[in-house]
C-alpha cells in the first residue's frame, strides 16, 4: 500500500458525495411507498422493508464509491498536472491498489442489490456501467458527457423505486429529474479549473429552474397537501442559486468550484423534495437529515 494508509482511499471515495447518494436511494424508496409502509406498520413488522432499505443504502454506497475512485483512477495523469495534491498523483494511493479497491466497491454494490431483487441488480449493474463509461469516455463528450452522469443518478433514484417493481413500471420517468439536475452540474463543473464557461453556466441555471418547477408541479398533482413540498424547494433554491449567480458574474474557478459544491451537496434537498411530494413532509425531513451529514464529511473531504 501506498504512503498514507487507508486514508487516501477513503478520500478517493468522496464521502460526503456517498451520502447524496443514500438520499437517492431514501428518495426512491418513499416513492416507491417504502417508507409510507414501514411507518404505518411499525407494530406489526416491516422487517423485509427495513432490510432492503438497508440493502439499497449499502448497494449506493458501493455503486456511487467505486464509481468516483474509478474517476479519480482514469484521470490519474491529467490531476498529475491540474490536481497534484490528490491521492493518486501524490503518492499516497497506489493506482494499482485503488483499481482493486474501487472494483471490489462495484462488485460489492451490484450484490448488496441482487439481494433484493433481480431488478434491482440490473439496475446496479447498468449503473456501475455507465458510471466506468463516464469517466473513460463521457466526460469528454460535450453534449454526451452530461447526460451520461446524469443517466447515473437516475439508476440511482430508480433503484430505490425498485423495491416495488410494479411501481417501477409506472414511474420510471421520474428519473429524468435527476438526469437534469446532474447533467447541469456537470455542465457548469466544466470551467472549475480554467473558468470562462458563462454559456454553461447559464445553461445550468435554467436547468435547476426546470427541475424546481418540476418537482413542484409533481407535488400538485399528487393532491391537496402540495404545498409540503414548498419549504423544501425554497431551501434548494437558496442552497444552488446564488453560487451560481457569483460564478456567472465572476467566471471566477474558485466560485464555480463552490457552485458546483453546493449543488452536488444539495442533492440531497432535490431528493428529499421529491419524498415530500409523493410521501409527505415527514418524511421528506428524514431525508434531510442527511444533509448535516453531508455538510460535515464536505469539510474533511474533497467533494469535487
């Protein structure tokens, strides 16, 4: 093993990033009328739920570490130049070592979802395809490129929708609010290092718009309790907007840098905004309990 011990491993993970993933599975699952069933059957026991919400959450947590690690494995090189502090290219992970680690990690989330249904594997499995196709080949496509990392998130999000396949088969297309949200991310990410990216971030400005309307319109017409879901967008907005604002007024790295941090940290609020559409504010603020969590483990570790 590489000077450094376990630590540079773990920061090859992007820990706090782990936990917006956790949110997707969270998020999935109270559509799927997971979390609705467990609480209404607390006494009488939802012990297979329970288990496969703990199955899901540790399958993201394979599927979103190995994917980033893989990230940071392809771009060895490039950070060689751009990023030398980071584990690989200073030497405190061995390249050969995070290959196994980060395998080991995909590997490990594709089973933990096979244990709940054979859907659900596919669907880890089609994830952790298209997270390895992103960082060899997506990123580098300029239209493509976001799309592919969004198409990410959406397995993610569907994932947790997948205990319930028959749910599933009706509201798959709800994945394309998270494929929106992180293909804008993506794009605004694209000027961190060198700035001077003011179409993209424009073009990632109108795309968070759409998403917020969206999900609001979602809560609408899911019936009468609506406006549950208007704190939760109010607080994304403030979360993502006015980063963005001064990255587009600056063109500056650092502050499209912290634009993209805060909007990748508020993934967690998009999830915990649509769990309050479908399944009611409760429950969205449970989701938002990871959010402190994601903040915290953001201050020890890189999240971009």
């Amino acid at each position: 093993m590489a000077k450094g011990g376990v630590f540079p491993y773990l920061q090859l993970t992007r820990p706090a990033n782990v936990v917006t993933a956790i949110a997707d599975i969270w998020a999935g699952f109270a559509i799927a009328g997971g979390w609705s069933y467990m609480i209404s059957n607390w006494e009488k026991g939802s012990a297979d739920f329970w288990q496969n919400l703990l199955w899901l959450s540790l399958s993201t947590i394979g599927l979103y570490a190995g994917g980033v690690a893989f990230n940071d494995i392809a771009d060895a090189e490039l950070d060689a130049v751009e990023r030398p502090e980071r584990p690989i290219p200073s030497g405190r992970a061995s390249k050969s070592t995070a290959i196994i680690f980060a395998t080991s990690l995909l590997v490990f989330g594709v089973a933990m979802a096979f244990l709940v249904n054979w859907i659900a594997g596919v669907l880890a499995i089609a994830v952790s395809l298209c997270a390895l196709l992103y960082d060899y080949w997506g990123k580098h496509q300029s239209i493509l490129g976001p799309i592919n990392m969004g198409l990410c998130r959406t397995g993610n999000l569907l994932l947790g929708v997948a205990v319930a396949p028959e749910v599933l088969e009706k509201l798959w297309p709800i994945g394309v609010l998270p494929l929106i949200y992180v293909a804008a991310i993506t794009m605004v990410s694209r000027g961190e290092v060198h700035g001077k990216n003011k179409k993209a971030l424009y073009g990632g400005f109108f795309m968070y718009i759409f998403v917020v309307l969206a999900i609001y319109g979602l809560a609408k017409f899911q019936g009468p309790d609506y406006k549950e879901v208007f704190p939760f967008l109010v607080l994304l907005s403030y979360m993502i907007f006015p980063p963005l604002g001064k990255a587009i007024k600056t063109q500056d790295p650092k502050m499209i840098g912290k634009s993209v941090k805060a909007a990748v940290i508020s993934l967690i609020i998009v999830n915990s905004s649509l769990t309050a559409a479908f399944a009611g504010w409760e429950i969205g603020a449970i989701v938002l309990l990871l959010l402190p969590i994601s903040l915290w483990l953001a201050k020890k570790f890189a999240v971009t």
